[in-house]
C-alpha cells in the first residue's frame, strides 16, 4: 500500500491532468494548452520526480520508478504534441492533435491512478 505521504503529489498531478483535459473540450486554446502543460510538466518534476522512494518497500519503489520514468516520457510527448497542436493550421490535423493529447492525458490518468490504487 502508498503511505499516506506519498499520495498528494499524485493526486495534485491527477488533479492538474483532470483539469487539463477540460480545456480541450471547449473552443481550443493552444497557446494556453501548451501552457498547461509545460505547468504539469514542471509540477512532475519538482514535485513528484524528486519524492524519496528509498524508504518503500523494493517492489513498491520499482514500481513507482517505472511509473514515474513512463509519466515522464508521456509528458515530453505530450509538450511536443502541444507544439504540433499550435502549428497546425487545417481542422483536420488540429482536432487529429487534439485527439492525441485526450489519449495520453488519459494514459496518464491511468498511470496516476495505478499509483494511487496502491
């Protein structure tokens, strides 16, 4: 089980992705989505990147390790899909770059609450 300590930082993150993804339901902003995002970004690493996991049981520290390395990656792409989304210029591939962010947002939903089950 994820001792309490740990638990905010991540449901922050959650939060912060929940509220994410209701930007993108109304008309699109890219500019304040990429902004958005490079806040999440920032969050993670400051705040959830950098939790001391030494004192988790092994298999709970490897987990999370690898839970935070793949949030980690997601939210690169999701910073390089925000630049795509803000060049896009056709309808087609802006609601196609729109689409992209929804499902690894929701991807990293599921990875918070993976963490979060625990």
């Amino acid at each position: 089980m994820l001792p309490s300590v740990y638990q905010p930082p991540y449901q922050h993150l959650q939060q912060a992705i929940e509220e994410l993804q209701k930007t993108l339901i109304g008309p699109l902003d890219a500019s304040r989505v990429k902004s958005a995002i490079a806040t999440l970004q920032t969050y993670f690493q400051t705040e959830v990147w950098n939790l001391d996991l030494q004192r988790l049981e092994p298999e709970l520290q490897h987990r999370l390790q690898s839970i935070n390395v793949e949030i980690d990656k997601q939210l690169r792409l999701l910073k390089m899909d925000a630049l795509f989304l803000q060049a896009a210029r056709q309808e087609n591939t802006l609601q196609q770059r729109q689409q992209q962010i929804c499902d690894r947002l929701s991807l990293l939903l599921h990875y918070c609450n993976s963490v979060l089950a625990q």
